[in-house]
C-alpha cells in the first residue's frame, strides 16, 4: 500500500499508529509524544493519500474518511509538522514541491470580490462564535500569558496605533481591508482622526457602516464596498490589517504602487500580513481550495523587494512570533466548544474542514515557517523619529483604564 510505505520513511519523529483502508495496523515514528492513531475508511486513499497529502489529507478529515481515534487531530498534524523536511526525501514530494513554488496567484478586481465573499460573506453568528467581543479576523498581541483574546485584540489596535504617528491633529487615514470596522472605529474614536475604510466584502461592509453611525462617528468615519485599486485621493496614513495575503503575488508590485499613490508626501503607512520567514512558497493547497482562493502568503524577499521598486522606504519591521499561535488556539477552542452551534449553521462536514483550517494554521505558526510582520513604509526617511521610543511612548500613553470598555459588535 502506497501512503503506508509513504509514511515509513517520513514519521522518524512522535508516534503514528495508522489502521489502513484494509484494517491493518501500521505503526510509524520513535515512540515519543505526541502520540496519534488515525483510522482510514476507505481503500483507495491508502493511494490517493499519497499523491498530494497537503491536500488530499484534509479532504479525507473533512469529508470523514479520516478520523483520529487517539490523540487528536492537532497531535496528527504536529507530527506531520515535525517530519516535514522528510517529505522532500520522496520524488514526487519534492517535484511537486518545486513546481508549486513558482506559482503566483493573479488577482483581478472581479475575482478578489469573488474570493472574499467566498469567506468573509459567511454567516454573522458563525465569527460570532469563536472572535473576540470587536470581532477582530487577524493576529492579536499578547502582551502577557494572561491576556484573554478580547484582551490580546484591543493590545493589536494600541500597537499598530503606535506605529501611524497619530499626535498630529486632524489626520486624513485609509484602512486598506477594514473588515467589520473596528479598527477604524478605534482610530476615529481614539485620535480624532478622519477615518476612510474600503472592504470587498458586503456582509462586512453592513455592519461596519452600521457601527460607524451608532457610535455618532458617521461624519467622519465611513466605509466603502470598493476594492483598494479603485479608491483616490491622498491621505497622512494608510494602514492595512490582513489584506495584503489576498492580493496575490503577480499583483505586489501593483499594490506598492498604490499605496504610494494614495500616501501623502510626509505619510506613514504600516502594512500587518502573515508571511514566510524562509523562502518564497505557495499558501498550503487546503486552505486555498476551501478557505481563502485567491490567497498567497509573501516573504520578507518579495514584499521588500517590491515595496523598493516602488520608491518607498522600509521605516520599520517587527516579526510577531508566536502570537497568531495563540490567537489561533484561542480560535480553535471557542470553535470546537461551540461546535453544535456551528453544525446547525452548516454541518458536521463545515465543521470538520473549519476545524482542520484553524488546526493546520496553527500549527503552520508553531513548528512551521509562518509568522506575522508588521511593515512601516513611508516617502522620505525623515518622517519617522530617530528611534522607536515613540511607540512605546504612545501606546503607555493610550493603554486602557477602567472607564474605557472593550467594543462589541452589536
């Protein structure tokens, strides 16, 4: 059988216990932990298991093929993740490999609209099941272990605040992929500033404009269902959480551009994205299938490489280790506890493909090459202090007190 062989001479780490599509029992690794037995239901994925695992592997969990009947599916995965650098001993492994590392995900307006309500036009009740309070869809900041996710989320908006030089009055800001609001909302209400936001997503675009206006803020806080090509003008900050992951790599060149465009002469930009911290790849082949089409994560090389063709300057760069980790094991655990209330949104299937996207995510960040930058861009090297003290400065400055709640998306 092909994937058992497969597995013999890749699981040298933790310990695999596989019942094959037959009912034989094969067992793989060094008998440390963590320790995982996977039962497969099917003959034929003792082949097709083989072919394409980064695939074909969640397909089978998804679609209940592939159950795990000790340890868990994050124990799988960890194990997978540890004995990766032996997939490319196999051929095909490496061929493939090689291959898919070349592609470049091209992006259009029309299909971007496609790709996002693909995700983020998904039921309200379902992010309302595993977010934070303000509802908050990328990378928190855990300034202590203690930190809950509401917590951990309101410290991301203080942090990349930090980073915009916000003290001059009257500020002119563009949120680039502002989701349901609320990092706008933060912005406006935190600063006075002037807060424009473009979002592709209609769902999120309802509500944002709907918090906007019950928080009086309409006048000078508003959001727009636009992709951020279309969008005109100059502005003192541009800033952009989560987006830059869906705008495809043949597209990078582009999107360094615009920013320029629309970045006043003394602007300053910052940029949150996941990334590589090694070498160029594509996006894990499962969650481009069933969770984000169209979406590519950039390394370091590219995005400096492109940001330089277009005349901006790198101001700034702080890597967010293991903080989305958290973020997605906070995810996970509201996900799986409200498990009965995502199946009767959806189904079991839903909630076995979601289940293994939020598992594979997280631990692509805790034994994988994944990680979170945040890039601060700017025209002239002269806008930005001489050194960081700044940021520390103002988020000291603005760190919450009793009177000041956490925001709720009502």
């Amino acid at each position: 059988m092909l994937f058992p062989a497969v597995l013999k001479s890749i699981v040298r780490t933790g310990s695999l216990r596989l019942i094959d599509g037959a009912g034989r029992i094969n067992e793989y690794g060094n008998g440390t932990p963590p320790y995982c037995t996977v039962r497969l239901s099917a003959r034929h994925l003792d082949y097709t298991l083989a072919l394409n695992p980064e695939l074909s592997i969640g397909e089978a969990y998804m679609d209940g093929l592939l159950t795990v009947e000790e340890g868990t599916l994050f124990d799988l995965l960890e194990i997978a993740a540890r004995n990766y650098s032996n997939f490319e001993q196999v051929a095909w492994f490496s061929l493939l490999s090689r291959t898919t590392r070349r592609l470049k995900q091209h992006n259009p307006i029309g299909r971007a609209r496609h790709n996002v309500a693909h995700h983020y036009d998904l039921s309200d009740q379902l992010y309302d099941l595993f977010l934070d309070k303000d509802r908050q869809y990328s990378c928190a900041y855990f300034t202590s272990k203690d930190d809950n996710l509401d917590t951990a989320q309101e410290n991301k908006k203080r942090h990349i605040a930090a980073k915009l030089l916000l003290e001059r009055p009257r500020l002119k800001i563009l949120d680039l992929g502002s989701g349901w609001g609320g990092l706008g909302l933060y912005l406006a209400e935190e600063t006075g500033a002037d807060v424009t936001g473009v979002t592709l997503s209609v769902k999120q675009h309802q509500v944002a404009e709907a918090r906007a206006a019950a928080a009086g803020l309409a006048d000078r806080l508003r959001f727009h269902l636009r992709d951020y090509r279309e969008e005109s003008g100059q502005y003192d900050r541009v800033v952009s959480v989560g987006m830059f992951e869906h705008v495809g790599k043949k597209n990078y060149d582009e999107f360094f551009a615009k920013l320029g465009e629309l970045l006043a002469t003394d602007g300053v930009a910052l940029l949150h994205s996941i990334g590589y911290a090694d070498a160029p790849a594509p996006i894990n082949p499962f969650i481009r299938k069933y969770i984000f089409p169209g979406a590519d994560l950039p390394s370091l090389s590219e995005v400096f490489a492109a940001a330089d063709r277009s005349g901006l300057i790198v101001t700034d760069v702080e890597i967010l280790r293991l903080h989305y980790a958290e973020t997605l094991r906070h995810w996970r655990e509201r996900f799986i506890a409200n498990w009965p209330r995502v199946a009767a949104l959806y189904d079991e299937r839903f909630c076995r493909m979601w289940e293994f996207y939020l598992v594979l995510c997280e631990i692509g960040f805790r034994f994988r090459s994944m990680m979170v930058f945040q890039m601060q861009l700017a025209k002239r090297a002269d806008t930005i202090p001489l050194t960081r003290d700044y940021m520390v400065n103002w988020e000291r400055a603005n760190a919450p007190t009793a009177h000041r709640r956490i925001r709720t998306v009502e």
